[in-house]
C-alpha cells in the first residue's frame, strides 16, 4: 500500500511521534493506522527503557483543586531539561498526571502507575508515561504526589515561579469568604516562601526537642565561656534557643511575610483575619513540593560526551 503525506500527517497528529518514526510506522504496517498507533507505542516503550537511567531533575509540580474546594492535590513530574519543563505539551501532561491524582485512591506512587489512566483509555499511568517519553524524547518520572481534603472548611492552593514550587493548605472553618480565601492563599505563599517544617509545635516530636537540647547543651558546654556558667543559666540558654528555632521551623509561630510592622506571627494573623469574620478559623496543616528537591543533578560534559561519541 502506498504511504501518503497525509497519512503520514494523521499519524503525526494522532501520536505526536517524528514524521520519520510516522513514515516507518506505516510502512511497516502496510498503511494500518491502528497497527502503526501500535507499532509505535511499542517503539517508544523500547526507547523509554533506553532513558530511564537518565536523571530527571527539572520539571514541574502541579496544583488541582476539586470545584467545591474541599479536596486538592499535589504532583512532582521531573524531565531532564527546563526547557521540556517550558514545554506546553509536557505541561498539559502533568495537568493530566494532577487530575489522576485528585481521585486516585492509591496508596503510594508504585500503585498510582499501575493503575488506568483516566486520560489514555486502555492504558496505565505507566504506559502512558513511556508514551509520552517516547514522543518528547526524555526521561520523565512521576515523582510523588499527595492529596489533601478538608470537608470542614477548604483547602487552598498556590504556585510559585510557574511550577517551581506548589503548596496546598488545609484550613477547617465556619465562614467562607473571599476574605478567609485571601488569608488562606497568604499562608501558602508563606509557606512557598519560608519553608516551614511543622505546622504548629504540636506537630514537634518530643525525640527532635530531647535530641536539640543535647546538641544545644554540648556546643555550651564546649565554649569557654558559656560552660562556666550556672547550670540554671545553661538550661535557659538552650531553652531560649530551642523556641528561637521553632519559630523559624514552625508555621504558625514564623513571623508573617506580609507584616506591617515586621513583628506579627502567622497565628496573629489567622486570629486578626477570624476576628473580622466572626469566624472560628484553624490551619489543620500544609503540603509542599519544590521541583528537584533532593535529587542529585548530573553536570553534563559536552565536549566529553561528544568526544566519547566520536570512538
């Protein structure tokens, strides 16, 4: 059978995959449309393989919230390159792994991949992921993800530098307003900003408090100056030490980024903001992902890898 350009162009359309991949996918299918969607799955699956062992620390993480904003969802897609990051196919992918990821029920991110994809019919997110390696021509991952719900009150969502940083916050309310809403969005921006690690001291395990105070009390007692003082002096030296640290690991003891006077803490600014509102308000907790984060990036060496092409 005779391959046509307008074959060939239907393929592209239909797959994505090169103009070449297209011409030899029909070619070797005798025209088929379907055998040659088939043929090239099966390619790009073989390819995906190839890339796997490529490390993937761009990307972008996402945020998607349901319609009646009691239910959200965080994902991590990494790609090797900021400039598949900037992509607008990669982006409506990773648009499409976050809609997953807002009804999935799977426990962990091996059970998310083998699940169907809601967006590839007859597919996994796995398979569907290899495909999308295939036609982009990286390595992807499907790092993490994380959903958040709250029928008590909402949860709010931000993103910081196109993708670069995604936080969700839960917050548990009375009155929902665009004033709360505000609020709520200020919190997250906090969060993208200062990187909290708790929520509040409640969150703080009595081990990480024991396990400061000893480090605190050793670096007093190795200083020559601060070991000869009273024992009662020491202790409130780490003390004092120990709260000037939760307030910088603990959200709602942080001092707000938006603070007129510089001085306001979160938790003021939560109680200002319920006051006003006649509202009983409370931040239940928070989710963020930073694009990379704990991934070693590889230092490319282009004159080295092109020399070691050339052997």
């Amino acid at each position: 059978m005779a391959i046509t350009a307008k074959m060939v162009k239907e393929l592209r359309e239909m797959t994505g995959a090169g103009m070449m991949d297209c011409k030899k996918a029909l070619t070797n299918t005798d025209g088929d449309m379907d055998a040659a969607v088939e043929y090239l799955r099966e390619n790009g699956l073989a390819k995906a393989a190839k890339k796997a062992g490529r490390i993937a620390a761009e990307g972008i993480v996402k945020t998607v919230v349901s319609e009646d904003e009691t239910k959200a969802a965080l994902v991590e897609v990494n790609s090797e390159t900021d400039f598949v990051a900037k992509n607008a196919d990669f982006q409506a992918y990773v648009a499409e792994v976050a809609d997953q990821a807002l009804t999935t029920t799977a426990a962990d991110i091996d059970a998310f991949l083998a699940e169907p994809s809601q967006a590839e019919e007859g597919k996994t997110v796995k398979e569907a992921l290899d495909g999308k390696i295939a036609i982009i021509g990286e390595n992807l991952k499907i790092r993490r993800f994380e959903q958040v719900e709250n029928k008590e009150g909402f949860v709010a969502s931000y993103t910081h530098m196109g993708g670069k940083i995604g936080v969700l916050v839960s917050v548990t309310t009375d009155v929902v307003n665009d004033a709360v809403k505000e609020m709520a969005k200020n919190i997250a921006m906090q969060v993208a900003a200062l990187n909290p690690k708790y929520t509040d001291r409640s969150e703080v395990s009595a081990e990480y408090i024991a396990h400061e105070e000893e480090v605190l009390l050793a670096q007093i007692e190795n200083d020559p100056k601060e070991s000869q003082k009273p024992e009662k002096v020491k202790q409130g030296m780490v003390k004092g030490r120990i709260n000037k640290e939760l307030k910088e690991i603990c959200l709602m003891d942080q001092v707000y980024v938006k603070a007129e006077d510089g001085k306001q803490i979160v938790s003021k600014y939560v109680a200002e903001v319920a006051k006003a509102n006649s509202a009983k308000i409370a931040v239940k907790g928070f989710v963020r992902f930073e694009t990379g984060e704990g991934i070693e990036k590889k230092q490319e060496d282009f004159a080295a890898e092109v020399a070691a092409q050339m052997k």
